[in-house]
C-alpha cells in the first residue's frame, strides 16, 4: 500500500470539505484495521495455547500419565523399551535367599 503525499492546501471550501471526508475515510480504514489487528493477536495467542495442549496430549503415554496401556498407539507401543533380555516384566533374579545360601555354598545338603 502507498501512501498518497500530503496534499495540496484547497483552494475552495468544497475542496477542502472533500479533502475532510477522504481524511475521515483513512482514518475510519485504520481504525478498523486496527481492530482486526488486534483480534488476529488475540486469535494467535489462543491457537498457539492451544496447539501446546495438543502436542502435549500427543506426547502423552501410558507411560508419563494415567492412561492405561491400552490407549497408546501403535507407535508409542512399539518405542515401548524392552528389557535387555527382551523378555518383558522382572527378570529373575539369581541370586538366593540368605536362608538357601549354606545350602548353595555346600555347607547343608
């Protein structure tokens, strides 16, 4: 958009009353861009609010949350991390209960 240059002083009234209107005009254009202006502000601030909730939402898991394990998705099921045995739940243990040791160490049976 250009702007026109400032113009001329008028020679007549009438002139002048037209150079008056057209001022009105700008103005009125202005204030009203202003208000969309403002109103786009406020529209961004609350899409972007809301596309953190989203992508939050996104990220959530049954694992970082309170879902249960069957509302996570294909993907998040599959970077689901394994054991290194690849075995899943608790891997055993080997070692034994005080109680068995003397038994293991060949001090009993």
């Amino acid at each position: 958009m250009t702007f026109p240059s400032r113009p001329s002083r008028p020679l007549t009234l009438k002139a002048a009353l037209k150079q008056l209107d057209e001022s009105w005009e700008i103005i009125e254009s202005f204030r009203s861009l202003h208000q969309e202006h403002e109103q786009l502000k406020q529209d961004f601030i609350e899409l972007s609010q809301r596309l953190d909730e989203v992508v939050s939402q996104l990220h959530s898991s049954s694992r970082n949350s309170s879902k249960p394990p069957s509302s996570d998705t294909p993907e998040q099921k599959a970077k689901r991390p394994r054991s290194v045995s690849g075995v899943r739940g608790k891997r055993r243990t080997t070692r034994s209960s005080p109680a068995r040791a003397g038994v293991i160490a060949g001090t009993g049976r």
